[in-house]
C-alpha cells in the first residue's frame, strides 16, 4: 500500500542525541523550580542543516525570555494572547518572546558554524500533576496547545518539537513530537522525528 501525497512530501527530523540531552538537562532543572504560581517554561531554539527531505538538528541554543521586558512581547501578550486564550496568560511566568538581542547571536553563531536555524523547542510538564488545582484538568503533553499553534504559525520555523516531561518518583520521564507550521485555516502537521543513538552499528 503506498503512502499518501502528505506523508511522503514531509520532512523527516534526524536529532543528535547530544543536542536532546542538553535541552533535557536544562528542562528537568527548570521543572523542579516550578510552581502552582509559577510555570516557568524551558525553550531553545534549533541548529543543524537541511539536506534534501532531512532536516538534522545538531545543536540547542537557548536565549533569555523577554517575555516581560520586550515592548512587542507586552502588546501582543495583552492585545492578542490573552484575550484569544485566556487570563491564565497574564502570568509572567507562563509563554516565552526570545530575546532579540539574543535571538541575533544565535542566527550569528548558526552561520559561523555553517549551519540553519531550524525552529525551536520548548518542554511541557506534567501541569495536571503539578499545576494549580484550578488547572489540574489542563492535560498537556507532547501534542501542541492553540497557544503553540498560534506561536508556531506566527515564527513559521519548519521544526517546532514540544518535549512533554513528567516527574514519577524520583525519576523524569519524556516523550517528543516535532511539529510543522500551520497552513491558513489549518492545524499543525506532525513530521517524522527520529533521535540518534548511542549505540554504534556493528561492523
């Protein structure tokens, strides 16, 4: 049985192991100073190459939230975010507006590396777990919210990947979706994304 027209006209997402761990790392870091009040986020954005139907993501490179500071942030947080998905966006904590100075050094160190910058990633916890109890029926996961339709059409990067992390014990849990940009009037299509392992081919 062949595939349909959509399925083989879509890129396929190869990740270094190396350039999850790292973001893993910051994640699981930055979700165990979360708290009902605050959700703080984790977000980087995507370095590698495009070769044909492939897009290889090779590095993470995160930059500061200007989330609060940025003038355009503020506008668009108040004028369309929060009245488009509601209240619970006029937390400071919650959403994230990569800083443009900062957004500049990394297309800067993209290019001196000889490499795109692809998209972004950026992690959801376990909010029904750990979220207020107001919220605890807000099951996230690694499938996009309308707020990151939203923010994946307006960047239009290829490659938007959520990493869903959930806490059981003592141990973090995670699994990944890597995500295209909407069309006009649509959702957002989930691409194939595999992540290299750290078990060599045998010869």
């Amino acid at each position: 049985m062949s595939e349909p027209d959509e399925y083989r006209s879509a890129p396929t997402v190869l990740m270094c192991h190396q350039a999850l761990d790292e973001f893993l790392t910051v994640a699981v870091g930055q979700y165990q100073l979360i708290t009902p009040e605050a959700p703080l986020p984790c977000f980087a954005l995507l370095l590698g190459s495009a070769e044909g139907g492939t897009l290889h993501v090779e590095h993470v490179a995160f930059g500061r939230n200007a989330r609060t500071s940025d003038p355009a942030a503020r506008r668009e947080f108040s004028d369309a975010i929060v009245p488009r998905f509601g209240a619970a966006y006029e937390n400071e904590h919650r959403g994230w507006w990569v800083d443009s100075a900062d957004l500049l050094k990394i297309s800067k160190k993209a290019d001196a590396l000889g490499l795109d910058l692809l998209g972004s990633i950026h992690m959801h916890p376990d909010w029904h777990r750990i979220g207020p109890p107001g919220e605890r029926e807000c099951v996230l996961s690694e499938r996009p919210t309308p707020m990151d339709q939203y923010v994946f059409g307006n960047t239009a990067w290829p490659i938007n990947i959520i990493c869903y992390l959930e806490r059981r014990g003592d141990v973090f849990y995670h699994a990944l979706a890597a995500w295209a940009p909407p069309a006009a009037g649509h959702q957002c299509t989930e691409i194939p994304l595999r992540v290299r392992t750290r078990t060599p081919v045998g010869m």
